[in-house]
C-alpha cells in the first residue's frame, strides 16, 4: 500500500475512535445513564464498556472515572426480577480502572475516593461443590457482602472475594487476593493477602518485623517536622 494512503488511512480511522470514544461515553443525561439506579454529575464510564447489568441497581456517586472495558453488573441475568435496590454502590470520587470487574448479587460497596488499578475483580458470591453429580457452575454459594472503605487503594489485579471488608485507607497490593477483614489504615498483599504494614499513631507505619517508616504528608508524601502522628 502506498505510504501516503496508508498515513490518510490511519487517521480516518484515529479521528473516526475519538468520535466513537466521546460519542460512546456513558455521562449524565445519556440514555444509558438514565438506566442507572442514580448516576451522579460528573461521573463518566468509558467507551467501550464490557457488560452492564441489572443497572437499575446499579448507584454511582458524584466524579466517578471508570474505564474502558469494565463489567458492573448486579444479579444472574438481564431477566433477574430478584435483584436489591442497592445491589452495587460506588461512592464520590472513585477511580474504577480498564477491565475491572464488579459483580454484585446482595451488595457490593465503594466508600468514596477508592480507587482501581486495571483489572481487579470483585465479586459477593462464589460457587459450590459439594454435590458430585451437579456441574460446579451451576452449584451456586452464599451471598456474603464485599465492603470497601474510603479512601483505599485496591492495585492491579487483586481480587476480592465474597465477604472481604476492607477498612478505610487502606493499600491493597498488585495480584492480591483478599479475603476476611482487613483494618484501616493498614497495606497488606500475597494469595491469599497478609498484613505488610499497619499506622501505629506516635510510632509511624510499622512492619510485622517491627520496622517503622515515617509518616509522610501531602499529594508527594513530604515529610513534617517529625514524621510522625500525634497520639
């Protein structure tokens, strides 16, 4: 192919993705967005998206940024008449990375200001096992609800299992997989995660070998006068 026309070709079909990427962009007052439980100002999720379903139980809140290629998705299907008001809940301010997943059943809740890296899952029902003559997918298991509060960072392809409650301000390592209840102010990581570090206030942020480092302040984590937190 001649260089000249492939280089008009290239950008036809460039300039033609930003169209779509704008045009396709669910915001507030697109007819998708009317399909939400709530959709807050501000609150966008990019084109294309992966799935969504069962959105009428689907809240956002205000300033939301949720990626290309994401699932949000409440109940076992379009047709599920048994779904919760409130099945899936994303507070102001959240971050939701490209191709996460957020499958709901009873309830999946974001605080505000959480935040995705790309490709985490998060999930509030498993499948069972235990009848060896019924195929796995269609054992399905107990509901237990996933909460996630504000402020914490979830990295790039954890997962978060049926019942984890994860406190505020929390760090969640890349590739963890979290499950039971993880305290605030606290990083933890591994399959399945463990504690890496917790806030002791007047000591700093303390490893399980007792290591401490500084409290840091600010955006870029500069340090104040002494580094650590009052009591």
């Amino acid at each position: 192919m001649d260089m000249g026309i492939k280089r008009l070709l290239n950008r036809g079909v460039l300039a033609g993705w930003r169209w779509l990427d704008r045009a396709g962009e669910i915001t507030p007052g697109t007819r998708a967005a009317d399909g939400f439980g709530s959709f807050g100002s501000g609150t966008s999720i990019g084109f294309p998206v992966a799935t969504l379903m069962g959105t009428r139980s689907i809240h956002l809140g205000s300033g939301i940024l949720i990626g290309r290629q994401v699932t949000l998705s409440v109940g076992y299907g379009p047709d599920d008449a048994g779904i919760p008001e409130r099945g899936l809940v994303i507070g102001d301010r959240c971050v939701i990375g490209a191709r996460c997943s957020l499958v709901a059943h009873a309830s999946i809740e974001l605080g505000d200001d959480v935040w995705f890296g790309q490709d985490v899952f998060v999930c509030d029902a498993s499948h069972g096992y235990q009848d060896p003559d019924l195929p796995i997918g269609e054992q399905f298991g107990g509901h237990l609800p996933v909460r996630i509060g504000s402020g914490s960072w979830i990295g790039h392809g954890a997962i978060i299992l049926p019942g984890a409650t994860i406190g505020r301000n929390v760090v969640v390592a890349a590739g963890s997989v979290v499950r039971g209840e993880v305290a605030d102010h606290t990083v933890v990581g591994g399959a399945p995660a463990r504690l890496l570090r917790r806030l002791e206030p007047g000591v700093g942020w303390v490893g399980p070998r007792g290591d401490v480092r500084p409290v840091l302040r600010g955006h870029f984590g500069e340090a104040d006068e002494s580094g650590f937190v009052s009591a």
